[in-house]
C-alpha cells in the first residue's frame, strides 16, 4: 500500500510523534516508578493519553524548525 505524496507532512508528523511519545512515556516512567508489574498497561495509557497532544504539535512545529534549521546552515 502507497500513500500519496500530498499526505507526506501528515504522516511524518504522525509517525515521528508516536515514536517519540512511545519513547518519552517508556523512560519517564521507568525513571518515575521503575518496572513493575503494571508497568505495561501504564505505558500504553500514558502513550495514549499524550499523542493526541503531540501530533498537532509536531504537525505545527515541524515546518518552522526546517525554516530555521534552511535559515542557519550552508
């Protein structure tokens, strides 16, 4: 399955903030609380709870930090 070009900012967007949200959430909860039993279901729920914060917020962010990032290199 290929997805068209035109979606390309959405999708870098969507899979850059769950693969940062899955690794964030896995490491401040292991900092916080260590493994533990439940640690599984807490993850997933903290993924859950976060991404929906962080996918807009990548979708916004992203295209000003490529400007800047043209703007301060060669």
């Amino acid at each position: 399955m290929r997805i068209p070009a035109r979606f390309a900012p959405i999708l870098f967007s969507a899979l850059l903030s769950a693969i940062m949200v899955c690794i964030v959430s896995a490491f401040v909860l292991v900092i916080s609380q260590g493994l533990h039993s439940d640690f599984l279901a807490q993850w997933f729920k903290s993924c859950v709870t976060t991404w929906p914060i962080a996918f807009p917020t990548v979708a916004v962010v992203a295209p000003w930090v490529r400007q800047m990032v043209g703007r301060i290199t060669v």
